[in-house]
C-alpha cells in the first residue's frame, strides 16, 4: 500500500503540475476518441499498450473483457457503452482480449469455480460467444488461446 500512495503522491506533486493545462481541459470536458473495453488484468493497461492520453480512451475493465447481452446487469457493462456512445459520441469500441488471460483459460477448460460464485456467473456470459466458437470450428478454444 504504500508503494501505491506513494505513487499518487508523487502524480499530485510532480506529474500533475507538469500536465496542469492538460488536466484543467479534462476537469470540465472529455471527448475520448473510443471506448475501450479489456480485462481487469493487472497486466494489460489500456492506456499504456494504445499509447494513449488521458482523456482519449473511455475504458471499461472486467474479468476476460467480457460484453454481456444489453441490460442492467451488474457490473454496468451495458450501461458505460450506451453513455459512451450517446452521451460521449463515442464512434469505435475496441474489445482487446490477452495472453494467459484466466477468465478465458477458465471458460476454456470448463474450470470448477464452485469457489467463486460471482466470478462462475460472471463467466457465464460469454457461454453464446463459446458456443458459436464451437459449432464453427473444431479447434479446441484452449488451443487458441494458447497460441496468442
């Protein structure tokens, strides 16, 4: 923890007065060029693998960068995309997946996560996207997400 407030303090004290101009336009305005949606994974940063600024990319980040059917599910998923585009006018929405990705590795191997109930309901979402992966092809999904 103090490695994390240590950072933080170190954007109040030195990253922020250098960008003050940057950060007063974003205060009042935000006008990000996409959405971008990818996995919670401490890993993969939006912001740091697009090269971005902030205020260019209006993120959503949750576990195996899943899109469940439009509704009010938990998590708000559907709610962040409808304001992004209607309210930000967001045009392109990015969905970016990675390697050794646990969500899917989880889904791929039909993992027992009796464990983690809220992460097994989670996963539960993307059963239409693995199913459409089956019936198309013969390709073990786990085969593919070992290749990338």
């Amino acid at each position: 923890m103090q490695e994390i407030v240590k950072g933080f303090l170190n954007f109040q004290q030195n990253v922020f007065p250098e960008r003050k101009d940057l950060f007063k336009r974003l205060a009042s305005n935000q006008n990000p060029k996409a959405l971008f949606i990818s996995c919670s994974d401490s890993r993969l940063v939006p912001e740091l693998v697009t090269q971005s600024e902030p205020g260019q990319l209006f993120v959503i980040r949750n576990a195996g960068n899943i899109v469940p059917p439009f509704g009010p599910e938990p998590g708000g998923v559907s709610a962040t995309i409808e304001y992004a585009v209607l309210a930000l006018g967001v045009t392109e929405i990015i969905i970016c997946g990675h390697s050794n990705c646990g969500a899917m590795n989880a889904i791929a191997s039909n993992a027992d996560l009796e464990s983690m109930p809220a992460v097994d309901h989670w996963l539960h979402y993307a059963n239409a996207a693995k199913a459409w992966w089956m019936s198309v092809t013969t390709i073990p999904l786990k085969c593919v997400l070992m290749r990338w």
